[in-house]
C-alpha cells in the first residue's frame, strides 16, 4: 500500500507546479479585490480568499501526507536542464497561501458582517 501511495504520489508531481501558479494567482487576486473593495464589495474578495486558503491547506495536507509515506514533497523552481535546483517545501507554498488568505479572509468577513 506505500509502495502505491508513493507511485501516486510521484505520478501528481507534474500536475503540481500549475496548482502552485493557480493558488499563487488566486492569493494575490485576494488581496488586489480586498483593496479594491470600495468599489467591487468585499464578496469577491472573500471568495478568492477561501480559495486561497483551500490551495494552502491542499498544499499543507500534501506535505503531511509525504512526511507520513517517508518522502520530503517539495518543488523544484529551478531549470532541471542547467542543473538549477531550487527546491520548495510544499508546506512553505502552503503557508504563502494560507496566512495572506486568512488575513484577508477576515477583514473581508468582518467588513460584511459590519455592512
């Protein structure tokens, strides 16, 4: 069963990186609509932050996961054809997504809850 677990885990691999760009994406969409609020409301600001956050606690569970099945999950930023390897934790990307979603998540709430 861990031999399985651990080829699945290696066949997601390359179906990572886009996750990281698309939770990377919808977090810094969280704060712009959170400063843009005036105008737009705080809901859609408040949707990409629960995204985000989703993003962050898929990443934060994933390193979990790995640690469990005896792997180190992390992602490789750099260019494996120069022999550049700048690996990231996925729990660092997790937290990069969770902390900044939270934060806005809440002024978000708060502010609606306000009116």
């Amino acid at each position: 069963m861990k031999q399985f677990l651990l080829n699945m885990m290696t066949a997601m691999m390359p179906a990572m990186v886009p996750m990281v760009w698309i939770g990377g994406i919808l977090t810094v969409l969280a704060v712009v609509l959170y400063v843009l609020a005036s105008k737009a409301g705080y809901k859609p600001a408040l949707w990409a932050a629960r995204a985000a956050m989703a993003f962050g606690i898929f990443f934060l569970a994933c390193q979990v996961a790995g640690y469990l099945l005896g792997a180190g999950p992390s992602i490789n930023f750099g260019d494996p054809r120069k022999f550049e390897f700048i690996l990231v934790g996925f729990w660092i990307i997790g937290l990069a997504m969770l902390i900044p979603g939270w934060i806005v998540w809440s002024f978000s709430s708060s502010k609606l809850s306000n009116g």
